[in-house]
C-alpha cells in the first residue's frame, strides 16, 4: 500500500527584532528671566519735595500761594462794542481773619486780556497776614474801564490746606448760570521764621 508521506510543518514566520528605544532627551530646565526693572524716574532739575509739615505746639506759620490758572469764565463783555470781545480776568487772593471776619488783600495777579481760560503763573506769594484758622479767598474779576465784574470766587476753609497743603483745582462759586468755571491753585504752609513780622 501507499504510504502517504507527512505534511511538513507549517513555517513559523519569525518576529522582527523589537527597534531600539529612542534615548529620552535630555532633561532642560527654564531659564529663569529676572523681573523686569522698574522705570526710574527721569532726572530733573526741579527740587525735591519738602518733607511733610509737623505742626508744633505755639509754632507760628506762613501761607504761600500761587495762583496758576482758570478755563471756562464767563463772557463778561459779550456785550461790548467791540467784536469778538472777552473778559478780562485777573484774581486778587484775600485773607478772612477767623476772629473778627476782617478782609486783608494780599495780592493780585495780572491781567490777561480777552481770555476765558486765563493762564497767570503769579508766582509764590507769602500771605503775611494768614494766620492759623484763617480763610484764604480767592476772587477772579473782569477788568474794566469804570467798574469791574465779579467771575467768580472760592474761599479755602484752614482746613483744606493747613497743614498738608493744596495742589489742584476747584469749581468757582457765582460763576454766572450754566457756567462751570474753574481755578487752579497751589497754597503751600511752612515754619515762620522766629520772629515773624506779621502785620495786624
């Protein structure tokens, strides 16, 4: 008989070699940025600011007052004969004694001619006869040939710039209807000398 031969073995495909392992990369640590600096301040020629007032018991004190600008004063001269004519502004700064309510003028700006929105720059003007508790008012008129028209007015309580000072704006009282006049103004306080001649 026939003597059927084996079937061969069925041919085992071999695996293909496992791929080597891609090295890790290397660890990098983040570059620590410093902070920003901070901006310094441009250098300027102006005076460093004085340290802040410390009041001392029976210490006398002097206010000094600069009077820098106003914007938006009514048109007292809208009805000039003149075309296209304006106010003419100056501000003159009085002392209101506590005591006896008594009005001492202390100085005046000078005119600006036909401007609602004056610039004076008056310089720092000691007020000699201010005292503490005293009031600071500061009037803005309309010059003219015969009288003159009041702009408007502000009048600084002590409180508002004894001792820490003032420096910025206010809104004018009797500015006219509808106006919304403005004054600019610095008042500083310092030390009286020792003896201070203050006048009565």
């Amino acid at each position: 008989p026939k003597v059927e031969e084996p079937a061969p073995p069925p041919k085992v495909e071999e695996a293909p070699p496992p791929e080597p392992e891609a090295p890790a990369p290397p660890k990098v640590e983040p570059v620590k940025t410093p902070p920003p600096a901070e901006p310094q301040a441009a250098s300027s020629n102006s005076p460093p600011a004085p340290p802040p007032l410390v009041v001392r018991p029976g210490m006398q004190y002097t206010a000094k007052v600069s009077v820098i600008s106003a914007s938006g004063l009514r048109n007292a001269d809208a009805k000039s004969w003149k075309k296209n004519d304006l106010s003419d502004p100056y501000c003159v700064c009085i002392v209101i004694k506590a005591q006896k309510k008594a009005k001492k003028k202390q100085f005046k700006t000078k005119v600006v001619a036909n401007s609602l929105d004056p610039v004076w720059n008056h310089p720092e003007t000691a007020c000699l006869q201010w005292q503490e508790g005293d009031s600071l008012d500061l009037r803005i008129w309309n010059k003219n040939w015969f009288f003159d028209d009041l702009l408007g007015y502000y009048t600084f309580q002590s409180n508002q710039f004894f001792p820490q000072g003032f420096d910025g704006e206010v809104e004018l009282k009797e500015a006219g209807a509808g106006i919304n006049a403005k004054l600019k103004v610095k008042i500083r306080v310092e030390e009286s000398p020792k003896d201070p001649k203050k006048k009565k």
